[in-house]
C-alpha cells in the first residue's frame, strides 16, 4: 500500500464520530480492563479496523467471519486486521491493509479517525491498537474466501438492542459482553470494544443483566453464524433468528 494511503482523505467524517475518537482516547473503558497493560512495548504488534459506515438504518458497524477451518480463533467474529508488517507505516496502514486484503474494499474509500491506545491480549501476546475508521457505505463486500468467509455490516441500533445483549462467563469466572445480532454471535475481545463504544455512543440501552450464559455452552450453542431470520422480520427477536 502506498505511503498516501494510510491516511486517506475519504468522505466527511460525521461529528459524532470525531467526538466519539476524542472521548476514546482519554476513556478509562471499564468494558476493556481484562486488556489493559501498562507497558505494551516489545509485545507484537497488530492492528484492527473498528469502521463505520453510512448503513440504510443509521451507522453500521463492520464485521467479518473466519473460515472453522483456521488454527486459530476458526469461526469467530472480528474486525478486519492483523499483524504489524514490517513495511507498514503506522497501526492504520496495517489496519487498511489487512481491510483490503480480506474485503476488498479500496482503502482510499475509507477515513482514518483515530488510531487508539493500544490493549493486551495476553492469552496471544498481541498487543492489539484499534483504529476508529469512516467510509461511506457504497459498494459491495466479500471475504477472502480463505480466511474470511463472509463480511456483515451490522446496525448500531441493533447492537444497543436489549434483547440482542448477554454476558458470558468464562473459565475464570470473568464476565465479558456478547451480541446475537445480524446473524452473528460477537464475543471476546471484539465483544468488549463493541459494548465500549456502543456507551461512548449513547446508544447502550438498558439490558437485562440476569441474562448470563456460560462461554462454552455458548460458543456451542452459537457457534458461527446463526440462522437468518425469515424476510420481513423486523423485530429484534426476530433479528436474533429466534
């Protein structure tokens, strides 16, 4: 990718979404305490790309599935990104490039917002900086088909939907937030930078909190992509594929 790339101009960032990238970078986010670190340096670097889009029913978020095949995290939902390489200008370049790599999508289509403070995942080592990102919306999206087998944008106001919302408890007895939305099951890491912004937002609303699962049961109850609702369901139930 080319030097002028990593930060293109793109279209016009909405307000509220440069508002959302200041209040970010100087957030305590209590949704991502399981990853904060105080020291990431000489941790490997990757980078991933939280984008929104211009979506028929307000903002949307991206997401993309892995392939059930991968050695690591296989059928998981994530935002695009990936490893720092070594020829890779800053956290956005590799985030836009990884974007490209995986969707297609052409990163001049696509504006940098902020790059912000980097988070741990100490299971991989990684030491992970999400980059907020815009693009208008136009156009259509297609894995991989190698490692990404299916890309999805996802309505903000159904991330907020109470009956979209659970908290799973893992191994550790941590509680983490996971979303059934859009035929998806988001989770993890990905999970908790959702229910982040979705606060930073305003559009958290209400949920219920006695709503708790079991990670494993979870993960084999949801597993990949969840059945699609029939056509015409409007509803949030219905968006759940219930």
């Amino acid at each position: 990718m080319a030097d002028d790339q990593a930060h293109p101009t793109g279209p016009q960032v909405p307000s509220w979404l440069a508002d959302m990238g200041r209040r970010a970078a100087r957030d305590s986010a209590p949704e991502l305490a399981r990853y904060a670190f105080p020291d990431t340096a000489g941790k490997r670097a990757s980078a991933v790309l939280v984008l929104f889009g211009a979506g028929d029913d307000g903002p949307d978020l991206l997401f993309l599935q892995r392939s059930d095949t991968l050695r690591d995290h296989p059928g998981q939902v994530c935002f695009p990104g990936g490893s720092v390489r070594s020829d890779d200008r800053d956290a956005a370049h590799t985030a836009l490039r990884e974007l490209s790599e995986e969707t297609g999508l052409d990163p001049a289509s696509v504006h940098v917002v902020a790059p912000l403070p980097p988070l741990y995942l100490a299971w991989s080592g990684f030491a992970v900086t999400p980059v907020l990102g815009w693009w208008d919306g136009v156009g259509e999206l297609a894995g991989d088909g190698d490692e990404i087998v299916s890309v999805h944008r996802v309505p903000v106001r159904d991330l907020g939907e109470p009956a979209c919302r659970l908290q799973l408890r893992f191994p550790t007895g941590y509680l983490g937030p996971g979303f059934l939305v859009g035929g998806l099951f988001v989770w993890g890491f990905t999970g908790s930078i959702v229910a982040w912004l979705l606060r930073l937002g305003g559009w958290e609303r209400a949920s219920d909190a006695g709503r708790v699962e079991e990670l494993a049961e979870a993960k084999l109850r949801y597993g990949g992509e969840l059945p699609r609702p029939p056509a015409g369901g409007s509803d949030a139930a219905a968006r759940l594929g219930r």
